[in-house]
C-alpha cells in the first residue's frame, strides 16, 4: 500500500458492522493487530456511546471515538469534547415529528434514546413487515430492536443535554420532505442536519460533524490529516473523507460517497469486507 496511514478511522453502520449489526470476530482481530503494530484507530459514528458499546467485542479496544456525529469525543473512555442541542430546538422539532407522526428519537450524551409512550403506537407502524426495498437491513434490525428493548419510553421527554435526535421513516418519499422541512426550519434555529440512508436523518449542533470530531483526536495523538485514512458507507463520512490523506468507500456504499474516495473495497459490510480490506492492507 503507497499509503501509510498512522490512524485508521472507522464508520460503523454498514462499515464495521455487519448486516446484523455485529463486528465479526475476524474484523475484531484484525483491528488489535492494526493497534499491536503501533497503528492507531479511532471509531468516528453517528451512534452515541451506548450505540458504539452494545455491539463491540468486550476485549475491543480503540484509540479514540467520535460519536454522534462530533458531538461527544472520547480518548481512552474520557469525555474530552462534549456539544448538546438547545433545549427550545429540541421541543420544536419533537413537537413537529409528533404533529406529522415521524418517528423520532432523542438520545442524551450517554444512555439511551427516549420517545414518549403516547407515541409507540405510531412508531410500531413504522416497522411493520414487510421490510420495504429501500431500507437498509441493519437500519431496520436497529429500529425493531429500538422500539423492542432500546427505547426508553416515558410520559415526559427528557430534552436537556441531548446529543442528537434521529428521525427514521420506512416511506422515502416522506422523509425527503422531512429533510426539506428541516432545512425550512434552519432559517430559524442554528443546527446540522446528516442522512446516512434515504430513509433516516439525524439532527445536531451546527458546525459540527464527524470531522470536527476527529480534529480533537488528532490534536491530541500529534497527527495531522495527511497522516489519516477513513473508511466509511454514508453521507454523513463525507466531512470527515474530505479532510483525510486517503478516503475509502465500501462496495455497499453510496454512490455519492463512491465518487469522492480514493478507493472502494471489493466487499461489502455483509461479505465482512472492511476485516478484508483491513487484513490485505494492514497485516504483518
């Protein structure tokens, strides 16, 4: 490989994670070699930190984590950098998902995403089989296993010290006019909207991104960008890709994000493609 990357950056939705949303233990072993061999990685995500834990092998360890799209960054378990949403935007945007019944999510800087009870009905709905074409298989795994376990339901919305809040629709059509309603209400509150499929949006803090995130890391491991490669699927990797030295896109990624790497892997995150591209890249 010409490019001879100090930190590797890793996606997990439909990068690390496999179409059941767990890191292959082969991924999981090429990773500890990559760090054995005095290579750093990080995890940069649109997942807060409960997200990233649940399906990481208990052994795993990084170097770094960048969650919530920049929102919250972590260095060896230590919260270093951390954004929250205003309150008053967070009542306005729940209260006009709930008046058009999109289901939403708002997720604290650690634990879990919370909706209110009055509103499962609705969000059940949402992920009645059958699966539609467009939605992405580990995307809809998370959004039963959401509403099933994952959820805290209550009768009053915590919305102080939110980190994000995720909209998901199973209807493509209809979350196209959320984004367009959300990029309306952005002439009147100040915050960053990412996709990472057709069928989802997430909502943070303006001016802040997955790259924004990683410049912490950096800073503080004495990188610079040139010395970084990325590895990611979505939409919201591409701040992040394009500060890189080296981006690269995996098969199953999207075609705008394919068309701004420097190169895509053969295998996608179901034929446990980033363990692949990592191994041919990175083991001695």
């Amino acid at each position: 490989m010409t490019f001879q990357a100090k930190a590797v950056i890793l996606d997990m939705d439909g990068t690390m994670l496999n179409q059941t949303n767990q890191v292959s233990d082969t991924l999981a072993d090429i990773i500890k070699t990559i760090r054995r061999n005095r290579r750093l990685v990080f995890i940069a995500t649109g997942r807060t930190l409960k997200e990233v834990k649940d399906p990481l092998p208990a052994d795993l360890e990084v170097d770094g984590i960048v969650c919530a799209n920049g929102m919250v960054v972590y260095i060896n378990g230590k919260q270093i950098v951390k954004h929250s949403l205003d309150d008053n935007l967070v009542k306005e945007l729940v209260s006009k998902a709930r008046e058009e019944k999109m289901y939403y999510e708002v997720h604290p800087i650690e634990g879990s995403g919370s909706a209110l009870m009055k509103d499962k009905g609705y969000f059940t709905a949402e992920i009645a089989e059958p699966m539609p074409a467009s939605v992405k298989e580990d995307e809809w795994l998370s959004r039963k296993a959401a509403i099933k376990e994952d959820i805290e339901w209550t009768d009053n919305l915590p919305v102080a010290d939110a980190a994000k809040i995720y909209f998901f629709s199973r209807d493509k059509k209809r979350m196209t006019i959320w984004k367009q309603t959300l990029d309306e209400l952005k002439q009147k509150h100040d915050f960053s909207a990412f996709a990472s499929s057709d069928h989802n949006v997430e909502v943070m803090e303006k001016n802040v991104s997955k790259a924004t995130g990683v410049q912490y890391l950096l800073e503080h491991y004495s990188l610079t960008n040139d010395e970084i490669m990325m590895i990611g699927d979505s939409e919201n990797d591409l701040p992040l890709m394009k500060i890189a030295g080296y981006a690269v896109a995996m098969k199953n990624a999207a075609d705008i994000v394919k068309q701004q790497v420097d190169e895509i892997t053969t295998y996608s995150h179901k034929e446990d493609g980033l363990y692949k591209f990592l191994s041919e890249k990175f083991a001695e």
